[in-house]
C-alpha cells in the first residue's frame, strides 16, 4: 500500500482545474516547512526566480537554485526543501483545465518538458529569459485574481506561452520537421507503452513489435530524443518504481520483485544495484 501523500486536485474546489501561488507565499503558509515527500495528479511548473535549497524529484537531488524551472509531471514524487524564502511562481494544471480550454493533449505531450520518470533537472534561464517568463507568470497571476470574461481562456494561452517558450530553449534536432514529428510521435507511443507493460516487458524488442518498427530504429529515435537508449528508458522505468515501493510500503524484496516482473528475488537485487550502485535492502535502510 501506498504510504505517500498524493494530493488529486490542485485545490479543496473540484470544479478548479489551474492554480498559481508565488513561492514566497507558500514558504509563509509552511512556516519554512518542508512539505514530506509527495505526489500530484496534475501538472506543476516551479519558475525559480531567487532560492537556495533542493529538490528532489523521483529521488535525483537537483540543486533549487536562481534563475531556473522545473517541470513535474502527474505521479512523480517531489519534496522541495528551502534554506530560506525563495521567490518565483508555483503553477499547477491538470488534464482537465487542458480540455475545458481546448489545449490538446498531444500539445503537452510533445514538449520535450515533463518527463514521466528518470531524470527530471531544471530548465536554467538567462536573465532575458526570466524576464519573460515572469512577465507571463505575472499575467497569469493578475488574471488567476480577478474577474474578467474568458479568464480561464487567457490564462491559457499565456499558459502555452510559458511552455512554448520553455520548450524552445530546450535544444532537440533531428534531420528535419517531418522527422521531429514522426520520431515525436513514436517516442510518445513508447513512453506510454512502457508505462503500461514495464512490469512484464524488460527488452525493448517487444515494443518495437508493438510498434511496428524494427528495434534498431526504435532505438535510434529514443535515443536522439530523449538521450537515452530504449533499454535504458525501460530500465528507469523499472528503478524508478522499485525505489517507489521500497522507500514508500512495507513489501517484502520478494514481493517486489515478482511486482517488477522478476522470476527471482536475486535477479532483482543484481539488477537494482547494477543500475543504482545499491542493493535493495541499503536502499530502503537509508530511508
């Protein structure tokens, strides 16, 4: 059983799908108290404008630092901790507020932003570059308090210039559009193949057969996109979910590894220490 918090609407209100807060805010409602390690089922943007502190996204420490934004997306598990009063702009979004504002799935889904697991680092920004994502949060901000027709409309928009915008400083190439949006495309459908069958499926040739590619092109294209090879992306997938439930239940190794599509609880200890430099069993004492 799951014994981390999840929280599965952006506010107490379920007819309320967006919410911005400034970070200083919230560092006075917490008193300068962390909140434990959790999970959200929506969106969240962090636009770090001055901070010193941590991150910790699916259990990689990043560093909460000016100038930078982090993208976490539904069901990855956070905790930030600061040193002191940070500054910048909190901004949550679920799949509803996308749908009621006729902003496609697909849009999100091919950002190069959110990332369902492995590493999730922040985007870092040039002075310019916060500049204009802060002149758009604040927008956003001013909207989110009033009472204007179409509200809901116009903070989506500038909802989508924050994301276009972030989305652009990422550096990605492939040989030309027409590539980008095939390879786009079948990177998605691995993503979320991958998140279905991960527990049954460790080798990416099953998934090239799924997608009618051969293994090498699968490979080559989730490499060029995501940096990672397609057997590397399966196997974060699978540490990510190990370290999940060792650091949040009380099942046993052996119940773990058969979970996680292990035939023996060894081949799930070997595994797990290749891939993370610990054993099971370390890891979940160092909680």
């Amino acid at each position: 059983m799951d014994t981390y918090k999840t929280y599965k609407q952006v506010v107490s209100d379920p007819d309320v799908h967006f919410r911005i807060s400034r970070m200083e805010d919230l560092w006075d409602e917490r008193n300068g108290k962390p909140d434990v390690p959790h999970r959200h089922d929506y969106y969240t943007l962090l636009l770090v404008q001055k901070a010193n502190g941590k991150h910790f996204i699916d259990f990689n420490e990043y560093k909460l630092a000016p100038q930078q934004i982090f993208f976490v997306s539904p069901g990855q598990i956070h905790q930030v901790v600061e040193q002191e009063k940070s500054k910048g702009y909190v901004i949550v979004f679920s799949h509803h507020f996308l749908a009621e504002n006729n902003i496609a799935c697909n849009f999100i889904n091919n950002l190069h932003l959110f990332n369902d697991y492995s590493n999730a680092p922040p985007l870092p920004l040039n002075d310019q570059e916060l500049q204009k994502l802060s002149l758009f949060a604040e927008e956003i901000l001013s909207l989110y308090h009033s009472n204007i027709q179409f509200k809901e409309q116009a903070i989506g928009s500038y909802l989508q210039l924050i994301l276009i915008h972030s989305n652009n400083l990422c550096t990605l190439s492939l040989d030309n559009t027409q590539n980008f949006e095939a390879g786009n495309t079948l990177l998605r459908n691995f993503k979320e193949l991958v998140n279905q069958h991960f527990k049954t499926l460790h080798g990416s040739t099953p998934y090239a057969e799924q997608l009618n590619v051969t293994p090498d092109h699968l490979n080559r294209v989730v490499k060029s996109l995501s940096g990672k090879t397609a057997k590397d992306f399966i196997q974060s997938r699978i540490v990510i979910e190990a370290k999940r439930m060792l650091y949040f239940t009380e099942l046993s190794l052996k119940e773990i590894a058969y979970q996680l599509g292990f035939s023996e609880p060894a081949n799930f200890s070997a595994f797990f220490k290749k891939s993370t430099g610990k054993s099971p069993s370390v890891f979940r004492e160092q909680r």
